[in-house]
C-alpha cells in the first residue's frame, strides 16, 4: 500500500528533469572520486551506485519513488515468473495484510522476514533472491525452512503502529494457522525492517497498549537484522561526514521517519535504542539468540552498537558483526544493484543455518 496512485501530473512531468540532474550529479562524484582518498566507498563501482542511489532518493518525492519501485507484491509477481516459480501467499483477512512464500510452505521452520526501506519502499527483488539463497543453502544442509516475506503499508499513506500491528500478527498467523511452535520460527530484517523486529520483540516482552499481547510457549529460535534503525535523531556529526557511504542521504531519511510516524511520537516500541537495559530483561524468555550486522562507516553504526551494548548487559545470547567493507542493509540492497555477496550476508547464511534444527 503507498500513495503512488496519487501522483500528479507535472510530477509525472517532473521524472525528465530528474533524471538529467541525477545523471550530471553522478557523473561528477565519478569525476571526484579519485581525489576522496578514504573518505569513500571502497571500490569505484560501489562509489556510483551509492552515488546514484542517493542523488535519486534525494531528488525525486517518496510519491514519485513508490511509483517507480512499484510494491512488495508487484515485485514478487515479477520476481516469480523470472524465477519460474510459483505464486505462493497468505492473508490476514482482519488486516488486509499479505505475506508472501519463498521456499516450501510446508517446511519444518519459518523465518518471517520485514524488508528495509525506510518505512516507503517496498520489498525488491534483492530481497526475495537472499530469502531463496537461504532456503537453498538450508535444503543443501538437509535442513527446512521458508520465508514469510511481509508486506506491510508504507508511508505516508500508513503510519505508526499500523506497520508494528502488521508484523506482530504476522508472528500470531505463524503460531495459531501454520501450527508453528516459537522454536521453529525465526525473524529477520534490514534497515527498517530491523527495526521491526526489535519491535515486535519489545511488544512480546512489554505489550503496546493498541496491539493484543502474545504470549510464547518457548523462545523464538533466532532473530537477526542488518543495519536496524533504532534511533531517530540523525543529527550527530557522524551523519554529515559519512553520508557518503549511505545509499539513502539523511535529508530522506528524516523524511521517511516523519512521515512513518504521523502524529504519533517515538516511543519504546519504535525506537529501541532509546530504552535502557531493564527494558530488555526478560529477552531470554522470548528469543534465544540475536545477530546484529553493521557496516562500520555507515551513520546509525554508533546508534547501534551503543543499543547492542546495552542489551548485553542483559542478554548474553546477542553476536554483533561489523564490516568495513559493507554499507547499511547492504545484504538487502546489494544484490540489486549488481555487487557481489557482502561480508554481512556471508555471516547471516552461515549464523542462520547453524542455528536451523
């Protein structure tokens, strides 16, 4: 769901002009590159597509970006018949909230997977071919698994809570319709996507107030995110100096965070890496094991590492990875744009299927 339906003409109109600035603006940091020294991405080819990335988020409207990017659905469509496989998804009839298979729905275990994107853009194809990746690797060890690949509302057309309503009763289809006990269910996200799960872990340990509780049985057996926003300041100097290294500028992702949160204001759920220690006691009841993976230049590093320290004074079962050579949720966005297989991607396979039964 996005408001790109509601697009105007003359920002229709609006798509040529941008495309000539994006492609100037990116052909200049080509020109610049060599004389940035370490202060850029790590090899020219990721130095443009970070450049063009960026210069595209900051200049076309979420409206004119959610009508190019299309939806988590449409791109699963696309992705399926490009695979040559079928069409699988569930519905939350109550929500009007879709999901969608990769692998066999039958498996022994799930993993319920939030996309990044900064609360505006949909699931891509980079997501679905990581999901695939797993199940794969996951069949070729004799193990089960698939992913439940949500698609929640986007913003601005939905705001806050609707998005943490959304995934909580994602969790409550996999215990109550698929039969599946807390221990053959893990959950994953990138970027915003992460900071989902953090609050759906938050909402089982401390209830939100508009969102039916849920009770476990057992823990969750695993969760991990890449690059998961838990605060939303982005005011520190770290944000200015290292924007280069992000494929979204942090003009845009102060926009994408006001328009996800409406009128309602942070809070516990929302924003994670605000709450202190004794907010996370308890999480050994409710997942056993945590993998955070961070790219070590991008801007929320500090903002994440600072959380994952805090929950450790609590919960001993969290393993944080930091990669130097890797940018935000790059395992959710590298695959699109051509790169080959991050160090953080490596890790997730590898954490992900020592972890399966």
């Amino acid at each position: 769901m996005s408001s790109a339906k509601s697009i105007s003409f003359w920002q229709k109109l609006d798509f040529l002009p941008a495309v000539f600035q994006i492609s100037c603006e990116t052909l200049a940091a080509a020109i610049w590159w060599p004389l940035r020294g370490e202060k850029a991405p790590r090899t020219f080819k990721r130095h443009i597509l970070l450049t063009l990335m960026r210069k595209t988020f900051a200049r076309l409207s979420t409206k004119q970006l959610q009508l190019i990017t299309g939806s988590t659905e449409s791109n699963y469509i696309a992705w399926t018949r490009a695979q040559k496989i079928p069409f699988q998804s569930i519905e939350i009839p109550h929500l009007n909230t879709k999901a969608f298979w990769i692998g066999d729905a039958q498996a022994d275990n799930v993993l319920l997977y939030f996309h990044g994107g900064g609360y505006a853009m949909p699931g891509s194809d980079a997501h679905f071919t990581l999901h695939s990746q797993l199940v794969s690797q996951a069949t070729q060890l004799e193990k089960s698994v698939a992913v439940l690949a949500l698609q929640y509302d986007l913003a601005p057309a939905a705001h806050y809570p609707r998005q943490l309503t959304q995934a909580v009763e994602l969790l409550r289809y996999a215990i109550t319709d698929l039969k599946k006990s807390p221990g053959q269910i893990l959950l994953g996200g990138d970027s915003a996507g992460g900071n989902l799960v953090f609050g759906v872990l938050s909402h089982i340990l401390h209830p939100h107030p508009s969102i039916a509780p849920i009770k476990l049985s057992t823990p969750l057996r695993a969760a991990f995110v890449s690059s998961p926003v838990v605060r939303f300041g982005f005011t520190a100097e770290r944000f200015r100096l290292n924007e280069i290294f992000e494929p979204s500028p942090v003009s845009t992702l102060k926009e994408w965070i006001t328009n996800f949160l409406g009128t309602s204001g942070t809070d516990s759920w929302n924003e994670p890496g605000q709450n202190d220690a004794e907010w996370w006691k308890g999480l050994t009841d409710v997942v056993k094991e945590i993998l955070i993976t961070v790219a070590t230049d991008e801007v929320m590093a500090e903002d994440i590492q600072e959380m994952a320290s805090k929950v450790t004074t609590v919960y001993t079962e969290l393993t944080l990875f930091s990669s130097k050579n890797d940018f935000h949720a790059e395992p959710g966005i590298g695959l699109a744009v051509g790169l080959e297989e991050s160090e953080s991607t490596r890790v997730i396979k590898s954490w992900v299927m020592e972890r399966l039964p």
